[in-house]
C-alpha cells in the first residue's frame, strides 16, 4: 500500500498484477477494503493491473473535516480521472462499489475520456437521500434494527469489529468477514480519533457532502461498456436500483448475485471477475 498524489490530495493505494496490464480502477466505499482481496487477485491473474484506493476522509487518503466536507461529489469523481492519468492508465477500467458507485458513475459522465469501461456494485443512480418515486428506498425494517444500535466506542478496536459484525448479520452478509475487514480498517485508519473511525466505518463523510446536480438523467450518455451488479437481498439499495441503472445505460449487463446482500460475498468472486475481464 502507498499514496499517489492526484488532483491536489493524497490517495491512498493498494495495487495487484503486473505495471504494465492494463488497469482496473476500484473506487472504495468508502475504503478500498470494500473490494475483497479475492477479486482484486483474480482480476490481476486475469492479465490486468488493478488499484483499489481510498476516498478522501478514509484509509490512507487525504483526511480533513469528515463531518463538513470542503469537496463535493464531482471533486471525488475528478479525483478517480486524476489518479487513472497519475497511475499511467491511457484508459482505465473504473469500477464503483456502494457510494463508490455514485463516484464511478458521475466520473464516467464528467470525464468520458479517462476510463474505458464501467462496473457498478451494489449502488444507485440518485445522491444519498430520499431517492425518486420508482426507485426502491432502504428496507426500513433493517434500518430500524441497523440504526436502533447504541454507536460503539470507536476507539475501541474489539469493539467497532464487534459493531461490524452485528451490523453484517442484519444487512445479510457475513460477519466474520466483516468483523475482519473492520479490524483491518481500524488498524489502517492513521488517527484513532473516534470521529475519524466512524467515519472510516460508516462513511458519514456522505450525510453531508455536496452531491448536486443530478446525475441520473445523464446516463444514457455514457458509452463505454457497463456491468451493472447487485445483491439480491440487498436491503440498503434494494436491487430495483441496480435494475433502474442498468435500464438507463445503454447496453449495460444486469448481473444480480442471487445469494448476496450489500458486500461481494467469496462464493460471487468468480463470477463478479469473469463478467468485468469480460468488459475489456
């Protein structure tokens, strides 16, 4: 793992496969651990360079003010164009997973030349919010039982991973994955602060940031290959959103993964890597 200096802020990386494949960019949500190690290796043995990274305000990457951003959503989708140009990439594969996805897409729409295909996971073509009419919400009855949890003491490792594992069983995903991924995160998170953990655990930075103007009319316009791909128990974005996404982007290819939540489960690696080194 390194830093690479892109459009004025510090990124934090972690790259697989040979320098010169070409490159798989993975837009963190909202750390570059929401890409299981697992598809990041099938995709290098796949013959192509993939590079996970942090958005700012977690992991490795520039850390201000997560509870009052200065930037917005178009600066993090500038940021995933400048670091493609940074890391050599003529063209790069952009993929995008939760708010990561809402990066990916507003990237592909703002800054066509810089990426070649699109992978979308588990995301929505709306910012954070109420979403449109005949877009599916959040469940609400896994949110109530998600958001009724006391916080823990997020300067607590043993037990913000506890807080993660309680909240994969909710969502429908594996707790002990999530358990060590959180500890993972925490250890990696350069301030122990606790609203700099929670903010690298629950990306927060998103319950603020700036994500005007709607992007969601725009899809029709980009013109690189898509895969669009989506848990079917997702509670969080319910598959309708993944649906909506792949209807408006031409071309696109819905893979709904029948036994998967929000996280991409080990079982789903396989498939997820095949249908995105499909894309080129």
């Amino acid at each position: 793992m390194t830093t690479v200096h892109a459009n004025g802020v510090a990124l934090g990386i972690e790259s697989f496969g040979a320098e010169d494949d070409a490159l798989v960019l993975l837009a963190g949500g909202t750390t570059m651990l929401s890409w299981p190690d697992a598809l990041c290796e099938r995709l290098a043995a796949g013959g192509r360079r993939v590079v996970r990274y942090d958005l700012r305000d977690s992991g490795a990457s520039t850390t201000a003010d997560p509870d009052a951003p200065s930037y917005t959503l178009r600066d993090l989708a500038a940021d995933a164009a400048a670091l493609a140009t940074a890391l050599g990439g003529t063209s790069a594969h952009l993929a995008g997973i939760g708010v990561g996805g809402m990066v990916a897409q507003v990237a592909a729409l703002d800054h066509p030349g810089a990426f070649s295909a699109l992978t979308l996971v588990g995301t929505r073509p709306v910012a954070p919010g109420p979403p449109d009419d005949d877009l599916p919400d959040h469940d609400r009855a896994t949110m109530g039982r998600l958001f009724a949890r006391p916080m823990p003491d997020w300067t607590d490792r043993d037990a913000v991973t506890a807080f993660a594992a309680a909240g994969a069983e909710i969502l429908g995903n594996d707790p002990a994955v999530a358990r060590s991924v959180a500890g993972r995160i925490w250890d990696r998170t350069p301030d122990t602060a606790g609203p700099v953990q929670m903010a690298n655990h629950l990306g927060m930075v998103f319950s603020t940031l700036d994500c005007t103007p709607r992007w969601r009319e725009r899809l029709p316009g980009i013109d690189v290959p898509t895969l669009v791909v989506h848990g079917l128990r997702d509670p969080f974005f319910p598959v309708g959103n993944g649906e909506a996404i792949a209807r408006e982007i031409p071309g696109a290819r819905l893979l709904v993964l029948e036994d998967a939540a929000t996280a991409i489960p080990d079982r789903a690696v396989g498939e997820v890597a095949e249908a995105m080194l499909a894309l080129g």
